[in-house]
C-alpha cells in the first residue's frame, strides 16, 4: 500500500523555513529517500530549493492585492483561504508524484497558517497520511531561554 508522510515546516518570519526545506530535502535525497518539496508561501520571490509543487502557480499576491484592491496583510489572508480552496487540487499533484516523503514549506507569517481555520483544512486537505510539524524559532533569540 502507498503510504506516504508529509513534514510541515512552520516557523517564525525569517527562522529558516525555506533553508531548511532545501537542506533537509538535500539531505533525505543524499540517503536515497523519495522526497518531494511542496512551497506555500504565495508571496516569496526566490526560493533557495526548486519546489516541486508551488501554490505560487495558482495564487499571485500582487494580484490579489490588485483585484480586491487589498494591502499586502490583508492580501496574504485572503491568499490562505484561496490556499485552502486549492488544497484538493494540490493534494491530487503530491498523489501524482507519489513520493515518499513531502516537506512542505509554510508562509512566514506563520499565524496565517498556524492560528486561522484555512492551515488545520489545508494540512487535513493535502493528505490523510500521516502528517509532522517541524517548528523553528529565532535563533538567536531562543539562546537566552
Ligand atoms: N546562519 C544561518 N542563517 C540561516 C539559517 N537558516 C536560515 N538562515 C538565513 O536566514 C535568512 C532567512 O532564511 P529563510 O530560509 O528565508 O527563512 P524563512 O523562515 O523561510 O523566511 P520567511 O519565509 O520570509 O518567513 C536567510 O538569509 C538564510 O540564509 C541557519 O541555520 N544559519
Ligand atoms: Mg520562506
């Protein structure tokens, strides 16, 4: 049976979401693991890994501030709740490719995803399958505990 588990890396704006998805992703490929990577940050320019999955295809920030004449804040919540209106569609790509492993990276303002209904429907959208949180804090910060 096809069985597969997806890794969300979630994190403060800026801790290294998008690093570690390239370096874990680097990593796991290096130990001959089936891993696939999966962006959901609508908002990010560059990547430091090529995802194999991108929200960025179906959702553009700039045009959802232009269409609902939204500011960027604004736009980057109704980018989530459009997120979750995809979810079904981008959990038919992960089955497609039917990898082992998916890391997927989240968007850095993470209470969109992490304290809005649209994250717990999106995680539960994406896959059945057993799920994981990887979640990174500053730092920097956290030396001083
Ligand atoms: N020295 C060091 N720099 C890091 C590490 N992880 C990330 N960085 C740097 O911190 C900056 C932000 O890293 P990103 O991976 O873009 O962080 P992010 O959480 O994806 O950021 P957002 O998606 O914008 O919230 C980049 O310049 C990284 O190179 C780390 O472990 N060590
Ligand atoms: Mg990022």
């Amino acid at each position: 049976m096809y069985c597969l588990f997806i890794v969300f890396i979630i994190g403060t704006a800026g801790s290294g979401k998008s690093l570690l998805t390239a370096s874990l992703t680097d990593w796991l490929k290096t130990q001959k693991q089936d891993v696939i990577t999966v962006n959901l940050d609508p908002g990010v320019l560059t990547l430091p890994y090529t995802p194999d999955i991108d929200v960025r295809d179906y959702i553009s920030i700039e045009d959802i501030m232009e269409k609902y004449k939204l500011g960027p804040n604004g736009a980057l919540v109704m980018a989530a709740d459009l997120i979750a209106e995809e979810a079904e569609r981008l959990g038919r790509e992960i089955e497609r490719l039917q990898p082992d492993l998916v890391v997927v990276d989240t968007p850095g303002q993470m209470e969109l995803f992490a304290f809005r209904a649209s994250g717990p429907y999106i995680a539960k959208e994406l896959t059945t399958e057993p799920k994981a949180v990887v979640y990174l804090f500053d730092s920097v910060f956290s030396v001083n505990p």
